[in-house]
C-alpha cells in the first residue's frame, strides 16, 4: 500500500522563494529608486533656479560668466551663483580673473557643491550634467553685458528653459 499526496497549492521551499520574491521586489525597487533621483535632480534645478532669482533681486540682473578683462570667459555661471548657494567660503577661494583651468582654480573643481550633481550619474568627480543655452536670445547670452535682465526675457520666466539636466558631463566650473 503506498499513500500519495497532493498539495492544492504548492507550498514553496527557500531556495526558489528568495528568488521569486526578488524577481517580484526589484521592479518596485527601481520604480522607487528611479523616482528618488527624479526627485533629487528636481530639487537641485529648484535650488539653482532659487539662486539665479535672488541673483536678479540683488544685481538688476541674471548671473553670466565670469569674464576677464578681455572679454574671455574665465569662469561659469555655476560658480557666480555660489554665495546664493550657501557656498560663500568657496566662493571666495575662486581666483575670480584666472580661467577654470589655471592652476589655483582647477584644484577646486574636486570640492563641487552637492547640488551640481546627479544621483547615480556616470560622471567623473567634478563633473555636473546640469547645463544651460549660450547664444543670442538665450539666458546665457555672452553679448550681453553684465547679465541678462528679466525685462529682456520676452517670452517671460515661466516659458524659458533657464537649465538642464544633459546627456554629457562637463567641469562644473
């Protein structure tokens, strides 16, 4: 006599449990994870578009390059808006008419500010994603001298691409 049992539903021993629980989490894992670094990049554009605004209050004007003397960008914008970032010692550590790349101030592009930088990006240590348009018409436009106003901006703030999150890194100064 042989007795032989059936189960209604399979019971599931641990080691084909582990990975079908996992098979069922990692998609609601990524989902979040993906949604964390939409949120931090958000949050970091609002930061830097907060800082282009209290520029304008203070100067009359949107931040530019640094430039020097000849007219020759030395540094970006991301390093003009620096003391509205909360990062004012940095600031004040920039050699404000040499080029991103002289000496002194390619030592610091290694201490960028958390808020030039993207969850999970590829991008080498010192290298940001977030960028803007240079060009006529743009905020960045390098005919413009001292900065744009807001009187010029014609189609309004809400309607204009200030920046954004790119495909290619570049030094964030």
């Amino acid at each position: 006599i042989r007795f032989l049992s059936r189960e209604a539903i399979p019971t599931l021993n641990p080691s084909t449990a582990v990975p079908i629980a996992l098979a069922t989490l990692l998609p609601a894992f990524q989902s979040a994870q993906g949604a964390r670094v939409r949120a931090q990049s958000t949050n970091n554009l609002k930061q830097i578009g907060l800082a282009f605004h209290n520029v304008h209050s203070q100067k009359n004007h949107f931040p530019s390059d640094i430039r020097g003397k000849d007219g020759k960008p030395l540094l970006n914008w991301r390093v003009s808006i620096l003391p509205f970032l909360e990062q004012q010692a940095l600031f004040n550590e920039f050699h404000l008419d040499e080029p991103w790349d002289s000496t002194h101030n390619k030592a610091l592009i290694a201490r960028m500010p958390a808020v030039f930088s993207v969850l999970g990006s590829p991008a080498e240590p010192g290298s940001t994603f977030y960028r803007g348009f240079s060009g006529k018409g743009t905020l960045f436009d390098p005919k413009v001298p001292g900065g744009v106003k807001i009187a010029q901006i014609t189609d309004g703030t809400s309607n204009t691409i200030l920046v954004v999150e790119a495909k290619e890194a570049v030094p964030w100064t």
